[in-house]
C-alpha cells in the first residue's frame, strides 16, 4: 500500500537498513587500531591540488563504467541573493562548458547510446552536488571523453547570459512540478519547526523564485568560482576497466585545476534542538491524510571504529523488530492505523533521531498515534523476546551473507552511495570481507538487554518536536498541544507486552505424488529448455551464472479477472491481493512471515486482468521452501476474514477523502476515459466495496488456479537442468490438473475512438497538466514495434528540444508508447507535461507542430542514430540479467513468440530509417483517435 505523505515526511532520509560502513581516505596510510579498515580493493587518493578519487574496478555490469563528480557544495552555502543558485549551477553544467557549447553535451551523449535522465544525471541537496555518468569502456573514446565532460563541468561552465535565461523558465517549471500542491504547503509550514528554524530551512535546494526569475551572471559566476574547486571535489569511477589508464585519465584532466584565491571558508552547519517538546499543526485543503510524526533528535553517529559499527548492527536489529511488531497491528480485523512506523538513523542536518510515523484510518487520528506509540513503550517497558530477537538476527545474516555471497556480482551503482558518503562525512568503508565476518563473529553477542537499552534510550520527551499534518476539513476535530501529549502519555500508558505467535509446524504436512517430465526440447541459441509434466504443466528453464546465488521463477495461466461477471468483479479484483497476505496451509501470514525468518525466499501469487499466476525468487539454498510455498498456493492457499475485513476498510479509508487531491483526481478521470468508463477500469468505490465477499473472492482464486495443465513457468538463475528437475517433478508435477484449456475473456476495454478533449478544473496551485493520447488497433510483431520504439524515442528527443530547451515552458515533457497482443492487439502513444496553466494551448500546439514535422518529413538521422544506439546499449545490460529473462521468457511464451529473436534485436535497429518513422508517425499519431486530457486550477 503506498501511502502519499506531507511534507515533513518526505525530509526524513532513512538510513538503509543494513548500515554499510565506511572510513575516510586518510586513516587508509595512518591505520590506527581502533578504526575499521579500509576496503582493499578499492584506490582512494588525492592530487596535488587537493581533489580526490576513488577507482575502483568491477565487472558488473561488464563493459560499463559509473563516474560520479562530487562537489561539497550544496544550497547551505548560498548567499541570501543566491537562494536557488546551487541547484541552478548543475542546470548550467549542461547548457554551455568550453568544450560543450550549449546543448552540445547532452546530444553528443545521446549518440553515445548514453540516455539523458537513466545514464546522466545531477543532483542537488544541502551539502553536496553530485553529476552521474554511466558510460560504455568497450569505446575507448566514449569512455575517455566522460573524463573530459566531467572536467568540464568541474571548471569550465560558461553562463552564457542567453543560456542562463532560457533556463530559468526550466527551473521554475521543474520547481512548479515538484510543487505547488499539498506536500509543499504542508512542508512551508512544518520545516521551520521541524529542523528548528536551522539554515537547513532557510535553505531549500529548489530555492526562492525571485531569486532564479532575476539573478544576474555576476551572482551565479561567484557560487560556482568560491565553491567548485579542487579541495571540495572528488570523483569516483567504478566499472570494467584498467585502473591504472583510469588514474592516468583523473591526473590529465584534473590536475589543472587550483583553489582559487582567497579561499573562503567552508562553513559545515548542522541542524539544532530545542529542549523539551515542541508541537506544530498544519493542514492543507488537498491533504488526503491524518498523520503524526514524532522526531527525537540525538547527536549525529558516524561509523569509524568495529564499535560504531556494532551499534549499527544493534540498532539495525532494534529496527526490525520494532516494525515487525507495527507491521502486525495493520494485519487485524479492524486495524488500528492506516500506516506505522517507528525507527532510528539519519536525520537532516547532521543528526540522528528516532522517528515514529502513525497515519490515521477511519477510526481516527488518536487511535493511531496511541498504537504506535504503545508499540514503542511497549519495547521500553516490557523488552523485545528472544524469538523475535533471533529472528532479526537470522534476517541480519541473510542479508549480509546475500551480499557477501554476490561479491563479485555486485552492480558499481550500489558501491557509489558508500564512497559518496566516505568523501562527504567520513564515515567508513571497511568492504563486504570484513563486513561479513564482522556479522557473523559478532551478532551472537548481542543480547536482550542490550536491544531493550535501546528502546530506553530512544524514546524520550527532550529534542522531541510533533509535527501534525492534516486535511483541512479536519481542522475542528484535531487535538491541541495539550490533548495530543495526553494521547502520547495514554498509548504510553496503557501498553501491554507483546505476545510472540509463533506456529511451529512443517510448513507442508502433505504432498500430492509427482509427475514426470514428459518431454523436453533444448534451445541450444539461449541454452535454455522447454519441459512438459505429466500433468500437463508447461516449464522453462534458463540456467544463468549472472548471479551466484539468485534463482527467480513465475508462472501464469490465461484467464485472469476477465473471466469474473461485472457484478463480480470488485470480489474477483481483490482476491489475489487477499489470499496472497492471508497466510498460507496452517500459517496465518503473521507466523509465515516468522516461519520463513532467515530464508530467502518469497512467492506471491496474483491475479491480473488477462492473466493468474505467481512470481517468486529464492537462493539456491531455499529452493525447497520456495517450491513448497508455490505447491501451498495452489492446493491450500487460506481464507481469512480478518484478512478480508482488514483490507476492505483500509481501502475505504484510503478512498475516504481521495478526490480532495488534484492529482488522484486527474489519475481517475485519466483511467476512466482510457478505459471508456468500463466499471472495471475505474475506481473502486465504497458501494462496490460493500457489496464484494470473501466468499466469493476465495472462489474465485480457487478455480483460477485449480487447474496447473494451463500454466507455463519460468526458471532462470543459478542452478543446472539436473540439479533443478526433481524438484519441479516433486513440486509442479504434483499440482491438480483438469485440463480444461481456460482462457481469457476478451472484454473490449480500449480507449475510445475519435477525439475527446476533457478539461478537469481541480486544485488551487497554480498548475496544469496535459496528456494527448493517441491509440488504436495493431498489427503485434517485431517490426512494427520497433518502429514504435523508435518513434517513442524520437519524439521525446524533439519534445525535450522544443518544450524544454527552445521554450523554456516545460520540465519534463514525456512521449511513451505501449502495445500489447494480449487480449487483442493495440497500441496507446502518450505525450504527457506540466506546465503554467497558461500555456497549456500554446505548448499542445507545439507538440502537435512537431508531431506534423515528423509526419511531413520523418525523423532527423542523428534522432534514429541516437535511438539505436541507446536501445543497443540498454539490451546489451539486460540480456545480462536474471530479471530480464525471466520476465521476458514468459512473455514471449504469453505471445507465442520464438524467444531466440531478441538475438537479432540488435541488427533489426538498422531497420529504422527516416522513412520508417515517417510512415509510423502517419500511421500511429494520425489523430483519428485523439484524446486530450487537461488538468487545470479549480475556477475561482
Ligand atoms: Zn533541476
């Protein structure tokens, strides 16, 4: 269930859940005793001028490097007249360097095969600014030329007075995008208490529209000239090369650069307390939610000595079975939350806090906050169980043993945010070796006392700051300062302990015979192998070494929701998503989840519109588990009314004040046209909700999947053919079959044809969407949609030019086309972008103007050039990924298509020339069928 949150939420960054550490370059030379070691593989170093690298090789994904610049300036240290100036800067970096004149940069990347947004991007926070570049190593020249843009965008930006006006509208439209709604106005009122008037909230990263609308050259030129500089820049460079050539490159283009003079002072500002507790409320019109969040702020911890990292794994540990017991409370009958959560880590402004979030349901607000915060007492007053802690501590193993396992098949992204945060706080990186024994030498010592310490220390009254954030018909009922400190002290007050539910019977009491394999075909091109059981059931089989411990599988049969009456179709809907959080067998979902404590392994099954089925991954270790769970799923999945219960009021809860938003409003309008107001493709609403039964639900999963001779699974990962057939005959081939050949039911939910144009007047910012969709039927196969992705491509190139770099009106402007086979074919192009409510008609007649240019003349060659060469790229990753096979091996068997094809993908890019999408533009965005779908403000 995703919950969409205020303002105050969205600041408090979590601290990922297994605390990677890390170590400052320094101490690597110093060593002294007490601190963690540095991970030897990888090159930490500095030039002579100051700036500092990390190289670091890795093969995975092969063939690619990850660059990232950091510079430690972010908007803490802008004047009052460069509010925004930090942010603006990174804009700059793309629109004019010495070596990139305007927009060159970006469209010599694109013709790299480097996408703009996945393969560069920037980013701007409080402290720091980081650019990112994923770029291919098998050309030596692209790879090298990244080390050049970098340098380029370290010291010689341009700000052009022409660039730097165009992009202003561009910020302001990004800023309008971003803004402009609930979470912000929220945000406008709670930031200043919540980080206690610190520069952090004089210092959003978006910054002041005054500001961005009339700086001149003179005030951004200062930011960059005082703060991109040597001494507070680094670059780190990850991927499948030599480092040596690396280093050799960083010393050529890096070298130049010095200090300039005089060097100002960096100042390093942290967050404030204010004692004892402060409470604020705030609500907002669109606000959909009732919520609370209570922060305690405790000095900032960093991770430098085997002690610190200890306390990690402690509190990592405090963590998990603290949520795990919330987790439990929104799994009763009549729950008593929405959404909980209480945990320990990083805050905003270099400081730790323990944070705890308690949103409201239909039984209210104080019910809530009581709940959390009993859970929370709970822990202090009574402690945690030894159950519940060995089982965080089989989960902390499994994770860390995952990672340790996986250590040369460990993707560069995940290696930056740890070298990221050694260059920008110090904090250490000892590497998974070390990590990994620390783990399992340790973890054992952990004790009760100690996890109940915890709780103790956590949950306290000073440096506390409530924030309550609400929608504004609620305004009446909420508490004051006065009542909401009575319902903390209540929940504290009347928390009872906590009561372990443990089931400790085998998971699987009884198994049906199994079948054998009846017939089996090799694909020798993709080494992978076709199976047919006995019963009927089909198997796929892909035996990969991409990952060294990963196997992941699904299965599916055609048929699907379709085949529920109209009348019941709200139950049919709801069934998968029900049976599949109801527990399993004997187990209600609370013991399995305890049940399968330290296992990795994880089977959901679902049931779509056209389709059933299950997905799951496991390690090669919990195989067996996995099978047993897919058998249970079949044969005994449970039916739970309180399951049911639960999840039918947290939906009405979660529908209650949906369409106080603009946006939930604009998405439901958007679905029900698209679906042609088809009940089934909108909305649920309370009525429908009523009249849904479980009873009819737990049918309806039951026949769907009563009968396994329909389905087909997938297998892909670590693992033989002889390793992995006797399970599959043991597990898949004792599934029921009847062999009743079921199908899906066609129910002809297209868009509309013709031309619609629907304007949705909702909302009081100062904003507006548009989404032009053009459809219609479709000849599924190869060719043509290759011609649709390239067309797809194309169009967002000459969009993102035209709305974005030559107007200046738009941020993200997006062209998206889909097609599908199943139930028939079709395809639906979407052009979608925000913008200022007055240019609505002016930017559609833009888009339109350049759709009529496609169709008159076909696409740029350099456009096409950019397409293949991105598309050849991204298919050179993921035909190197388990994921994508076992998604792919299924589709291609849903579609009846000869897998072996997407061999040729590559050489079928050549395909694809100006005339091609000329012919495609004319053919696909004729406009015959048109739909406009416009959001504008609510009418005063
Ligand atoms: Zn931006």
């Amino acid at each position: 269930m995703l919950i969409c949150t205020g303002g105050a939420f969205a600041q408090v960054k979590k601290k990922p859940a297994a605390a990677t550490a890390k170590k400052p370059a320094a101490a690597a030379t110093t060593a002294k005793p007490n601190l963690l070691p540095v991970d030897p593989d990888v090159y930490i170093g500095k030039l002579p001028n100051g700036f500092t690298y990390y190289i670091r090789r890795n093969t995975e994904p092969k063939n690619r490097a990850f660059v990232y610049l950091v510079d430690k300036a972010g908007s803490l240290l802008e004047t009052d007249a460069q509010q925004g100036l930090a942010h603006f800067t990174e804009h700059m970096a793309f629109n004019g360097t010495r070596d990139y004149p305007k927009n060159d940069l970006i469209s010599y990347l694109q013709t790299s095969g480097v996408k703009f947004g996945a393969d560069v991007n920037a980013s701007t926070s409080f402290d720091e600014t980081v650019y990112q570049l994923a770029l291919p190593t098998d050309s030596a020249k692209v790879f090298e030329r990244g080390f050049n843009i970098m340098a380029n965008i370290a010291g010689f930006v341009t700000f052009d007075p022409k660039e730097i006006d165009a992009e202003r509208g561009v910020v302001l439209e990004e800023a309008r995008m971003n803004g402009k709604n609930a979470e912000e106005r929220l945000q406008k009122q709670t930031l200043p208490v919540l980080l206690n008037n610190s520069r952090y909230a004089q210092r959003l990263p978006i910054g002041k529209e005054d500001v961005i609308k009339t700086f001149n050259q003179a005030t951004i030129k200062s930011f960059y000239h005082d703060w991109y500089r040597p001494d507070l820049q680094a670059l780190i460079v990850i991927g499948d090369f030599d480092p040596k050539q690396v280093y050799q490159q960083i010393k050529d283009h890096f070298s130049q650069f010095s200090n300039p003079t005089p060097e100002k002072t960096r100042t390093e500002y942290a967050g404030t307390t204010n004692p004892g507790t402060v409470v604020k409320f705030a609500t907002d019109k669109e606000f959909q939610y009732a919520l609370v969040q209570i922060v305690s702020k405790f000095p900032q911890t960093k991770t430098k000595t085997p002690d610190d990292f200890f306390r990690n794994l402690r509190v990592n540990i405090f963590n998990q079975m603290l949520n795990a017991r919330i987790n439990e409370l929104t799994q009763q009958r009549v729950p008593k939350l929405l959404f909980g959560q209480a945990s320990y880590g990083n805050f905003t402004g270099r400081q730790d806090a323990f944070s705890m979030i308690a949103v409201g349901n239909s039984n209210g607000l104080e019910v809530a906050v009581k709940t959390v915060v009993g859970e929370a007492e709970s822990a202090r007053k009574f402690g945690f169980t030894l159950t519940e802690l060995e089982r965080a501590k089989q989960n902390a193993l499994l994770q860390i043993g995952n990672a340790y396992k996986e250590k040369d098949k460990t993707s560069s992204t995940s290696y930056a945010s740890q070298y990221l945060q050694n260059f920008l706080e110090g904090e250490a990186i000892p590497g998974i070796d070390y990590e990994y024994k620390f783990y399992v030498d340790n973890i054992g010592k952990i004790t009760l006392a100690e996890e109940n310490a915890l709780a103790a220390k956590f949950i306290t009254d000073q440096n506390r700051t409530i924030i309550v954030e609400a929608p504004e018909s609620q305004k009446s009922n909420l508490p004051d300062e006065k009542t909401m400190l009575a319902w903390i002290a209540d929940g504290a007050k009347n928390a009872t302990a906590y009561s372990d539910d443990v089931n400790t019977s085998p998971l699987l009491p009884n198994l049906a015979p199994g079948s054998k394999v009846v017939s089996m075909v090799e694909d020798s091109i993709l080494n992978m192998t076709k199976l047919t059981l006995a019963n009927g059931v089909r198997v796929q089989l892909m035996p990969t070494k991409f990952k060294n411990n990963q196997v992941l599988f699904n299965g599916y049969s055609l048929g699907g929701t379709s085949l529920a009456s109209d009348h019941d179709y709200p139950s049919a809907n709801l069934a998968g998503g029900v049976v599949g959080s109801s527990g399993v067998g004997n187990f209600t979902q609370i013991q399995l989840d305890k049940k399968l404590a330290g296992k990795d392994v994880n089977v959901s099954p679902y049931i779509s519109d056209y389709t059933q089925g299950l997905s799951g991954n496991s390690s090669a270790a919990d195989f067996d588990v996995a099978m047993q769970l897919l058998y249970l799923y079949f044969t005994q999945p449970r039916k739970d009314n309180d399951i049911w219960q639960s999840t039918i009021s947290q939906t009405k809860s979660l529908l209650s004040n949906r369409g106080v938003n603009p946006a939930n409003v604009y998405a439901d309008t958007t679905a029900a046209v698209l679906g042609n107001y088809n009940p089934r493709a909108m909305t649920f609403t309370t009525a429908q909700l009523d009249a849904a039964s479980l009873d009819k639900a737990y049918a309806f999963y039951k026949a769907r999947f009563a009968d396994a001779s329909g389905f087909n699974f997938t297998f892909v990962g670590s693992f033989t053919k002889e390793q992995i057939i006797p399970y599959i005959e043991k597990y898949l081939g004792a599934l029921p079959a009847d062999h009743h050949n079921e199908t899906f039911k066609n129910l002809g939910i297209h868009p509309p044809s013709g031309q619609v144009t629907k304007i949705i007047n909702k909302g009081i910012g100062d904003k507006s969407a548009v989404q032009l969709i053009f459809s219609g039927s479709y000849d599924y196969n190869d060719i043509n949609n290759i011609q649709l992705d390239a067309l797809e491509s194309v169009l967002n190139i000459r969009l993102t030019d035209r709305l974005r770099e030559k107007e200046s009106d738009a941020y993200s402007p997006e062209a998206g086309i889909s097609y599908l086979k199943i139930p028939d074919g079709h395809y639906k192009a979407t052009i979608s972008f925000q913008c200022a409510p007055e240019n609505v008609d002016k930017l559609t007649a833009d888009v339109m103007d350049e759709i009529n240019k496609l169709k008159q003349s076909g696409a740029d060659p350099k456009d096409i050039e950019k397409f293949a060469a991105q598309d050849a790229r991204s298919l050179q990753l993921q035909l190197r990924q388990n994921i994508f096979w076992a998604g792919y091996l299924a589709a291609a068997d849903q579609n009846k298509e000869n897998p072996d094809k997407v061999l040729q993908h590559i050489q079928n890019l050549g395909d694809v020339t100006p005339q091609t999408t000329k012919d495609a533009a004319n053919k696909y965005l004729s406009g015959n069928n048109l739909i406009k779908l416009i959001l504008m403000p609510a009418k005063k």
